[in-house]
C-alpha cells in the first residue's frame, strides 16, 4: 500500500470527520422526525418497555383524578396502569396527561398481555364479565357505579340488574375500574 504525502491524508482525514458529521447530524433529524410522527399510545408503549412509573392525570370535575403506577399495556386508545395493585384503564383520549414520576433501572415490558387491545375491547371484557365497574366521566365529579349492561359501537350502558341506568359516550368515558376492596380515591394522588 502506498503511503500518502501529508497534505493527503490531512485532505482525507478531514473529509472522514466530514462524513461522520454529516451521518451523526442524519441521525439525529430521523431521531426528531421519528419522534413527531408518534402518538401518545406510541409514547405509553415506549414508557411501558422501559418499565418506569408514570402518573397518569385524568380531568374530571372535582379536580384531577391521578393514577401513578407501572403500566401494564397500551391499546390503540387505552392505557392500562397498575396503580397500587388496581387495575385502572385510561382513556387516551380523554386523559390530561402523562409523566414519568421514577425511572426504572431495570425491567419494562412489551406486547399487550395483560391489556386490551381497545376501550371498546376492555369495556366487551368488563360486559361479559358481568362484574361492577367504577366508571370516571369527563365533566363530572362522581363516578359512576356497576355492571356494563351493554357496549354499544359509540357508548356504554351501565346499570344494575333492572336494566341500564346510565348511557355514556366513548369519548365522555375517562376511565374504568373494577369496583373492589380498594378505595377509589385511595388511588388518587395531589
């Protein structure tokens, strides 16, 4: 191999920066242009494979509802949180926000198991089911209590064993939990 005159290899070592500039700048607009393209359940996925809590808000009237736990899967619209060993799912559309409260240093999980892969999906689960659901609606202070009665293609039906008493939109429906021994607000962070 033949050796190259100084000036040459100066030349050639400089276009090397040059080009290992160029690819590391590339790298960094997909990295921002990858990121602009993702949606919020993108955004939970990523949070869920890390493993790390989160705080998930959820507006109702009487203030902010606040899940804060690990999140178990993520759906096209629903997110679901363990948050102190309740399962919550969260509407991704109606929620006000997510943040991250504690990075993991190990774990996370991928896929769907343990999760729906839509509300509309979870709430068919709950119907089958047959068990009593606590259901928080954007707009109002109280949640509402028991069975899902029905799954209709843009609603629910929620009511006892005389036939539904409440009918809510999808996208008034902020989030569903099993009623059980934990206390609702027991969940609830300030």
């Amino acid at each position: 191999m033949e050796t190259m005159p100084g000036d040459l290899e100066e030349v050639a070592a400089a276009i090397r920066a040059e080009i290992r500039l160029e690819a590391e700048e590339a790298e960094r607009e997909a990295a921002v242009s990858a990121a602009m393209r993702r949606d919020v359940a993108d955004v939970a996925r990523e949070l869920m494979a890390h493993g790390d809590s989160v705080v998930v808000d959820v507006a109702v009237d009487a203030g902010q509802r606040r899940f804060v736990g690990h999140i178990m899967a993520v759906g096209s619209d629903v997110v679901t949180i363990d948050a102190e060993n309740r399962r919550v799912d969260v509407n991704l559309k109606t929620f006000q926000g997510m943040r991250v409260v504690m990075r993991a240093r190990s774990g996370g999980r991928r896929g769907t198991s343990g999760g729906a892969t839509s509300l509309r999906a979870r709430l068919l689960e709950l119907h089958l089911s047959g068990e009593a659901i606590e259901a928080g609606i954007a707009g109002s202070g109280e949640p509402i209590l028991g069975p899902v009665a029905l799954v209709g293609s843009d609603h629910i039906a929620v009511g006892g064993t005389t036939g539904p008493e409440w009918f809510v939109p999808l996208t008034s429906l902020a989030y569903v939990a099993l009623v059980g021994t934990a206390d609702p607000s027991s969940d609830l962070g300030g």
